[in-house]
C-alpha cells in the first residue's frame, strides 16, 4: 500500500511489479488480497484493455493515514537528537558505500 502511495493512486500494476522488483504472479496474489480486504480497486485502464490502475478504496485511504501517521511518529523517535543536516550527511555516506559496493560487484 506505501508503495502504490508513492507511485501515486492510478499507477499499473505492472509499474508497481518494476518498482518492487517483484514478478507479476507475487504481486497480483498480494493485490488481490488488498482487493478482497476491501482496501484497494483496481480499474481497466481505459487505453490498454489488458492493464489495471490501482486506486485506495474509502477504507483504503483510512489505512493509508492511520500507517504514515504511525511511520511519521515512529521516524521522530528514531531520528530523535539528529539535526537534519547529520542525516543528510549520513545519507550521502550510505549513497557512496552503495555505489562502492555496485562498482566492486560490476567489477567481478
């Protein structure tokens, strides 16, 4: 659901399983799980037939902000102490370790 948030409501499911990085069968077992809850629709796209747009139901916009009310509550506590500019610096570190890692990997 966090992650159709951040793709935005209206986005394919095939363009949910290229951003998870998933295969198609997991993820549609997963929506039609969500479906069935009750907390998502998913609607023809009407220029491709064969996709589906994925909308937040009533319900489904509930859950959303009852779990980024969480996640943000549970971000101040766990940032708790460190300044913004601390975490960006933090965050620049782990970008250049990744692509440390990546260039390592691509090497071999």
């Amino acid at each position: 659901m966090i992650h159709i948030a951040l793709l935005g409501e209206g986005c394919t499911q095939q363009m949910l399983a290229e951003s998870l990085e998933i295969e198609m069968p997991s993820l549609t077992r997963t929506i039609k799980q969500l479906e069935t809850a009750g907390l998502i629709k998913r609607i023809v796209d009407k220029n491709d037939k064969r996709s589906r747009l994925l909308y937040f139901t009533p319900m489904g916009k509930g859950r959303m902000n009852d779990i980024e009310s969480t996640l943000a509550a549970l971000r101040d506590e766990v940032y708790a102490g460190i300044s913004d500019e601390e975490l960006n610096i933090m965050a620049l570190c782990i970008n250049k370790i990744e692509q440390n890692a990546v260039r390592l990997l691509e090497a071999n």
